[in-house]
C-alpha cells in the first residue's frame, strides 16, 4: 500500500534536451499522455536544462512547496542531480520519479514497480531510502544523496575512461580494459587507525549496477535501512577480474550489510556516485549512512 495517495499540486519534468539518448521526446510523450490522462487544471511542465548541475536547480525550485512532483527523464546521472535538488528544497510533502532515459538506468531497472504514467496518476507514493554521504568535518563539511550506489577505487576509474572513451557496448569494454590495466589500489584509514590497502570499495543501496554486476542478494531493496558494502582489499588482478567475472554472471552472493560506514582518506580519491564522478581531498574524513525512508517517489 502506498504511505499516501493524493493528487499532484504540480508535476515538473526535467531533461537534458542535449542528451544523447531520446530524453527530449520521452519528456514530451510523458507530458501530452500525463495532459491527457489527469484532470484538465493540472499543472504539467516541461523544464529542460540548460548546463551541468542545472537539473539540481531546477529540481530545487520544482520541489519547494506543496504537493509537487519532480520526474527526471535522464540516466542514473541527472536522476541523481534531481534527488539531490530535491533534498535540499528540504519539502516532506515533495516526491521524486525517474523515467530510464540513459545509458546504465539501474536505479529505475532495479526498483520499477508499474508504469511511470499509471503511477502517476494514480499517485502511487512509496518512501525509499537514501545513501547520505558526509565528507569533512564541522561547517566545511559536504553532503550529497546517492538513490543507488556509492564507489571508490576502480568504479570510478573505469567511469571516468568510459566518459573519455565514449559509451556503447565495444567503446565501454574497450574503456574498461585499459581502465582495469592501469589502475592501481588505495589505501584508506578506519576510524580505529587501521590503514587499510583496497582495490575497490562499494556502498550500495540496490542489488545491480552497470546493467550487468550482481552487488548482493536479490532480495535486498533500497527501503530496508541498510546498505551493503562490496570490499575488494587488494589483490592480483587475475583475482580481481574473476570476481567481476563473477558479479556478472551468478552474482557476488551476499554481502555485509550497514547503516553508516566511516573511513579517512590518506590522498586524493575519486568517486562515483549514481554514476557521476567526484573528487575527495587528503586527510578527509568520509561518511556513508542511510538516509532511512528520506525520498517519497512514484513508479
């Protein structure tokens, strides 16, 4: 059963109208069928983005008061910028809802309910949670939201060469080749001063990732206050690529389940996040918990 079910005060869809899949014309087909399906005084709007991080803003906007829902017609990517505009419009009453318009889309391939369109107008709300990732310390601290995944090591790696690369089946498996030839571990430090020596470092809050990579257990989904977290220490890396051999055939198994997880990092480290690169200083303190139930959506 839905938490609530009530009629939408507006409906904004945002969408990059430079995407290189077909976001603008899903964006448009949503809008005329929601036009046509919901009651003629309904506010449905179009809203394209106009440079990087602008979907944050307008989400943001979007979500700033009333009953409003905010949909992304983007990757796992702009989705993420969408949650997080949202987060920060700081609404209870405000709810989110991705329509797969990327390359990877595995947030809305591992957690679709119905049709987006049924959900909507049936106003079908359900609460999922969030990764909350925290990086520094005091009033220099940094937050963002993951709605999937959080990784450190080779995930980002292999991201940034398939950006560079381009994307497509040969492009990203050549990309991933000369990504995984290169890479070289990390080192990080638990909270007890361990220092730890890591190839690869995953905090995720869905099953799949990368259309391909069985994370953990199928039944384990993102409204279940914890997050699993994927550790390759380092090894060779004939050992490393059987184990992503492994994830993309029967699956790693399970793997151990957290609500928060806390480490430093020595030097500079990369990270991905919902499929979106970024960077965190040395001698950083890095903090990854579970944002329980904190984003209402549909779909």
């Amino acid at each position: 059963m839905p938490d609530h079910a009530h009629p939408f005060d507006s409906i904004s869809i945002i969408f990059n109208p430079n995407s290189t899949g077909d976001a603008p014309g899903m964006a448009k087909e949503l809008h005329d069928e929601l036009r046509e399906r919901l009651p003629a005084d309904a506010v449905v709007e179009l809203k394209p983005t106009e440079h990087a991080g602008h979907a944050v803003e307008l989400a943001r906007e979007a979500a700033a008061k009333g009953h409003a829902l905010v949909v992304s017609v983007s990757g796992d990517g702009g989705y993420n910028e969408v949650v997080n505009g949202v987060m920060v419009a700081d609404n209870p009453d405000a709810v989110c809802a991705v329509m797969a318009a990327g390359n990877a889309n595995d947030h809305r391939r591992t957690t679709k309910r119905q049709p987006l369109a049924d959900a909507i107008v049936e106003a079908n709300v359900r609460r999922i949670d969030l990764l909350r990732l925290v990086t520094g310390d005091g009033p220099d601290a940094e937050t963002h939201y993951a709605h999937s995944y959080i990784g450190f090591g080779l995930t980002p790696i292999v991201a940034i060469d398939i950006e560079k690369g381009g994307k497509g089946s040969l492009k990203e498996m050549v990309s991933v080749v000369r990504s995984f030839a290169k890479f070289q571990p990390f080192e990080i430090r638990h909270t007890n001063g361990k220092v730890r020596r890591i190839d690869s470092l995953l905090f995720a809050n869905i099953p799949q990732m990368a259309k391909y990579a069985k994370l953990s257990e199928a039944d384990e989904e993102p409204d279940d206050g914890r997050f699993e977290v994927v550790t390759f220490p380092h090894m060779p890396k004939w050992r490393v690529l059987l184990l992503a051999l492994r994830s993309a055939t029967i699956g790693l198994g399970h793997q151990p389940s957290h609500s928060s997880y806390e480490f430093s990092t020595l030097k500079p480290l990369p990270y991905q996040i919902d499929g979106e690169v970024k960077d965190v200083p040395a001698e950083t303190r890095v903090r990854v918990e579970i944002a329980e139930g904190a984003l209402p959506v549909v779909g």
